[in-house]
C-alpha cells in the first residue's frame, strides 16, 4: 500500500514573514506551498528599508546558512562604519536627545525588495493567487482564488499582510485597522553626497527627531548608496518622512508641489544642518501622504487550522512596530512551537489535535506577549 502523501501547510502572502518560513519549511524538508496575488515578484520594487537588530537570532535560525551568510548583499549602505547607536534628535537644535546602544546583535539596515528577493530564492511561489475564501474541517483547510483554483493543506498560515483578507476570517467582529490620529508625508529624494554628508554624520543608517517646540516628527532613512544594487548614479537615495498629529490642524493638501511647499514650511526652523536636508527637495518631487493604521487582536482566534503572521498578526504603524523584527521572530516562533511537531513525524494528518492545538496557542501567545507592548489604542489590545 503506497504511503500516505501528506497534506503541504499552505502559506497565503511571499513577504518577509512569509518567505522566512518558507525557508525554514524548505530547510526542514516539510511540505509547503506559498500563494501571492501579485504577478511576479518585481511587482512590487518599491517600499520600506528594514532595520534587522533584535529580529537577526531569528533569522539566523530561520535561513540556510548560506542564505543567511548573504545578507550583506541587501544593505542600504554597505561602505557604512556602523556606530551601533540609536539617535533620536531635538530637531529646533539638532541636539541628540537620545542615543541608546543596539542590542549585542548589532543591526543590518536592507533594502526591502533585495532582501525579498534573496528570501526567495530556491522557493517555488505560486503568483496571481488572490486569495478569495477558505473552509476548514477537521481535518485541514481548502483555499480558494479569484483564477477559479483551489488548494488544500493541514494548516494555514496567513501572512497577507496590512489589509489582510484571511484576517477577517478569523476576526469577523474585529478585522479592521485602526486609524491612528497623525497626518504623515513620505518622500524619495536623490541627494548629492555633499548634500546628505550632515545626515551620514548622524547615522548612516537612519535617524528620528522631533521639534520641541512644534512637536513635528522626522523620520530620515538611507534607501541605497551609490554604486550600490542598480544605483549608479552617484548619489544616495533617501526618504524623508515628517509627521504630525491631528490635531494640529494642518491638512494635507491635494498637489503635489503644495505638499512640497508645506513640508519646507514646517520645517523652517529647524536646525540648519537638518533643515538643508528638506530644502534642496526637489519641487516635483512625488510626496505620498500615508493613512496611518494599527491592528492588534482584540478577540481570540476560533479556527485550528488558520492562524495570523507578520502584518496581517499585528499591523503596526512605523512609530511603535518595528515590523522586520517582528515580521521574521514570529516565523521562528511558529517554527519554534510547532516544527519539532512537523518534523517528528511523516505525516502531518497524524499530528494529535491535542498536540497542535496547544502548540499554535502557544505561538498565539508568543506574537500577543511580544508585540503589545508596542501596541497602544486604550487599552484594547485585551484578547489574552
């Protein structure tokens, strides 16, 4: 009689979270499938950089080893002497308010869609799957998307991401984010290296400030260096991000170039060497303003056989997540909790109900423990 074919975990979203499990399925020799709406992965090139400090351990035991011992390639800044300190800055003086040391794990700054690529390597993603419904039994889940296919595994994981759609699946009463009271602007700016030497000075990585006056927030961060993956322009590629709550007053204007004006307005009275950084913006420079959002669980999850990872878990605002970190430490906490399960046994059909249940709680509560202190809506976030 031939052996039983087991059932894949099935893993809806090839992002960072998503991909680093993969990786750890694919290392442990544990079936697994990886479905993403997108059509390839160069849809998206654009993003974030990610800041890896507290989160590396994790990915260290997530990775191959050789994946792991490549991720130097994906640095935003590679020719960068690392400090290894934290700066957050009074920007009317440009003092340094606060310069806390990283952790001993030191910290890796990537390229976002570099770093994507490289967890994607030797991984067969399935592209164009949006995801459109799902059912479960007691014995494993059917996914189903918008081309009219089907899948079935034991479990699935969902890392969709922000707007997560598996999400309101599981949280039918409490799916959607919320809004958090702060108008933000983003933009990409190319500088000359003489126009960012005052912020490579700072932290050749990134850094964070606030007026003490205004109480206006800058977040600026290095994207990529030159020379370096595709940029050879000579110049550094940045994104300057400025902030301010609500309650202000100030709104966002509709144009562009008004946006523009508005961002240089309400930093003319920082520091000289912080405020150059915002006035060599070029006028028709692209500036997105971003509807800020969190979620946090509020409510327990009912279903055995679907559980949350990365945004779609905890969707949490640049200010307060530190989204890599988390995004990865949650794959090894469910490889944590639920592989020695996976990898004792030849198929996964057999694993006892009372073994997998209590060890996907537990991983429940592993992202919960970790991931509330960042979280702060009123107290909300009770669902433990």
């Amino acid at each position: 009689m031939a052996a039983e074919t087991p059932l894949p975990i099935l893993i809806v979203g090839a992002g960072i979270s998503g991909l680093s499990l993969a990786q750890y399925l694919r290392k442990s020799g544990i079936p697994f499938r990886i479905f993403d709406r997108d059509a390839s992965i160069a849809s998206r090139t654009g993003g974030w950089g990610l800041t890896f400090h507290w989160g590396l351990p994790a990915l260290e035991k997530l990775l191959p080893e050789e994946l792991y011992a490549r991720l130097g390639e994906c640095n935003v800044n590679p020719s960068a002497q690392d400090a290894g300190k934290y700066r957050f800055l009074d920007l009317k003086t440009g003092e340094s308010l606060h310069a806390a040391t990283f952790p001993k794990t030191g910290r890796l700054r990537v390229i976002r869609s570099k770093l994507r690529n490289l967890l994607a390597t030797g991984i067969d993603v399935e592209w164009s799957k949006r995801y459109v419904g799902l059912s479960t039994s007691s014995d494993g889940v059917t996914i189903s998307f918008e081309d009219g296919t089907v899948a079935q595994g034991w479990l699935l994981v969902a890392s969709d991401g922000t707007n997560s759609r598996i999400r309101q699946y599981l949280h039918p009463s409490a799916f959607e984010n919320i809004p958090v009271p702060v108008e933000l602007l983003g933009v990409t700016v190319s500088y000359t290296p003489e126009q960012v030497a005052a912020a490579l000075a700072i932290d050749p990585y990134f850094f964070q400030g606030t007026h003490s006056d205004s109480n206006i927030y800058l977040f600026f961060s290095f994207l990529n260096s030159p020379y370096n993956g595709g940029n050879d322009s000579g110049n550094y590629i940045c994104q300057v991000i400025v902030s301010w709550a609500k309650s202000k007053g100030i709104s966002i204007p509709e144009g562009n170039a008004d946006r523009i004006t508005l961002i240089k307005n309400i930093t003319s009275d920082w520091a000289e060497h912080l405020r150059s950084l915002v006035e060599v913006i070029p006028e028709d420079a692209e500036a997105t303003a971003i509807q800020l959002a969190d979620w946090f669980p509020t409510t327990k999850r009912e279903d055995e056989r679907v559980v949350l990872m990365g945004d779609a878990a905890h969707t949490m605002t640049m200010f307060r997540g530190e989204g890599g970190n988390n995004a990865v430490t949650d794959a090894y906490d469910f490889a944590k909790r639920v592989g020695p399960l996976l990898e004792s046994t030849s198929t996964h059909q057999g694993i006892a109900r009372e073994k997998i249940k209590p060890a996907l709680e537990a991983y429940d509560q592993d992202v919960f423990n970790r991931g509330q202190p960042g979280y702060s809506l009123q107290g909300s976030a009770s669902a433990y």
